[in-house]
C-alpha cells in the first residue's frame, strides 16, 4: 500500500511535469479550450446552474442541441449569471497578468469580455454578446459528457479540487495531442472573439476605452499592450498586503508586479523569471 509521504512525493513529480500552454495571439479555439481546463481554473465553470436546471450531475449526459440551447437561455435570463460571466473573465485575466509571463493568456481572456460590457446586463445587446461568446459555450460544454472515451489519466492524489482540476488538464491535453481536436461531442457555434468587430464601432471610431480595430493578431497584440495591470497582490505569495499591513510594493522598472517584502522581489528576480521578462515602462 502506498504511504502517505510516497503520494505526496507522486504528487509533486506530477506537478513538475506539467507544462501549461501559453496560447500565441488570437489562439484557437482548442488552445482556448485548454485554458479553461487549466487547474488554476477548475471553479470556472457553470455546473451549479446547469445542475439546477437538469437535475443531473456534471458527465452524466451527452449534450445535444435542444441541452445546449436550454443551457444558454438559462444562463442568460438571469442578470446576476450575466454579470458574473464577465466577472470571472477579469478575474481570470488579472491572474494570469500576475503571473507575468501570460499576458497573451490575460489578452485572449480580456479579448473574449470585451463585448460583454459595452453595455448594460439586462440589455439585448449583452445578452446576445454573451450567447454568442466561445467561452460561454466552452464552460457549458465542460459541465456535459464530451464522448471523449478512457484515456490513461494521472490522478493527483491528496490535492482536493485542485488535484481534479490537474487531472481534467493532463486529459483534455492527452485527448487533443491524440485526436487534434475538441471532444467529439462538443457544440460550438461561436469562434473566437466573435462580436468585437461590432464592438469596435466598425467605423474606426473607438467607443470605450478598450475597443480595438483592424485584424485579430494585430487587435489582440494591441489590446495586451493597453491591459491595465492590476497589482493586487504579491507574485511570489499572493499576499495582499505587506506583513507589516501596508500597500504592495511595485517594480520600479516595469511597474508590472507587485510584492509584498523586498525578500519575495529578490526571490521573482532571482529565480522566478522576473529578470528576463522585465521591460521599462
């Protein structure tokens, strides 16, 4: 029988072996679909929604049209899931700004919401920004049965939620390096920033501060360079706020990340890949 200390050690070499991707500028939808499946994303879904809606449990049923329409419609009647989708994706898009070398994560995320606050929830125009959103549509598709089949799969033993979030990771990767696609199963009707367009005016006129114009790649570099970083908390230990209570310091180089002691910035310059990725302002 394995002992404690020995699947604490399996856990940790799992862990090590883990590459996360980092999608390129204006990514496909498979690349995106991995994003969603990393573990630091495993809450990012709508299976409490869909549960309250059907009545099953999460891979119990195979999606089909008629699930996939009653899906988006009960999601979006709701102004409280309407601003909670958006929410998310700014959360999930500052995140990946901390990490300081997923910009291009953070961009794809930001590139996804923009259509989804030009205006008020509640507002025709949201509710169809946001049914017409890939993300959307992707985290409905992770709450049904992909028909992906059995797969060998590495189970992180001891690490709750976020273990399964590993788990599901190391899957879908296995499963898209084998058959070069989404699961079997999928509905997607969106592609990838679908609606931007619309929301950049379409007469070169900017109509927010985020609205973007021209190609995808070019759109989606330009939208990384204006990303308004938030330095909300310490990129070595998350923390909030310096032991002695007061603010996060900033990198006076790059004012790109934050910490909370100047231990941990010698720590994220030293060996944690800051001295590479830091550019003057």
């Amino acid at each position: 029988m394995t002992n404690d200390r020995t699947r604490k050690e399996i856990a940790e070499n799992v862990l090590f072996q883990i590459h996360l991707p980092q999608p390129a500028p204006a990514p496909g939808i498979d690349t995106l679909w991995l994003v969603l499946n990393r573990p630091e994303h495993y809450f990012f879904h709508v299976s409490s929604d869909l549960h309250e809606l059907f009545g099953f449990e999460c891979n119990e049923v195979v999606i089909n049209q008629e699930y996939f329409e009653k899906s988006l419609d009960y999601i979006l009647e709701d102004e409280y899931r309407q601003e909670r989708l958006p929410a998310m994706l700014y959360h999930a898009a500052n995140w990946h700004m901390l990490e300081g070398s997923e910009e291009e994560v953070a961009a794809c995320l930001l590139w996804e919401r923009q259509p989804m606050v030009l205006n008020p929830v509640g507002r025709p125009e949201t509710v169809d920004a946001m049914r017409k959103s890939v993300v959307l549509q992707l985290v409905i598709n992770k709450f049904f049965d992909g028909q992906t089949g059995d797969l060998f799969i590495c189970t992180v033993p001891g690490m709750d939620k976020y273990g399964q979030g590993i788990t599901n990771f190391l899957f879908y990767t296995q499963h898209l390096s084998i058959t070069g696609r989404l699961p079997p199963a999928f509905i997607v009707t969106a592609s990838i920033a679908e609606g931007v367009d619309a929301a950049s005016g379409g007469n070169g006129e900017n109509n927010s501060a985020d609205s973007v114009d021209g190609n995808a790649s070019t759109n989606l570099e330009r939208t990384m360079r204006k990303l308004t970083i938030k330095k909300s908390s310490c990129a070595v230990c998350g923390a909030t706020r310096s032991p002695n209570g007061t603010r996060l310091s900033v990198c006076s180089r790059c004012e790109s990340v934050a910490y909370c002691c100047a231990e941990h910035q010698k720590i994220h310059w030293k060996s944690g890949g800051h001295k590479q990725q830091c550019t003057l302002k």
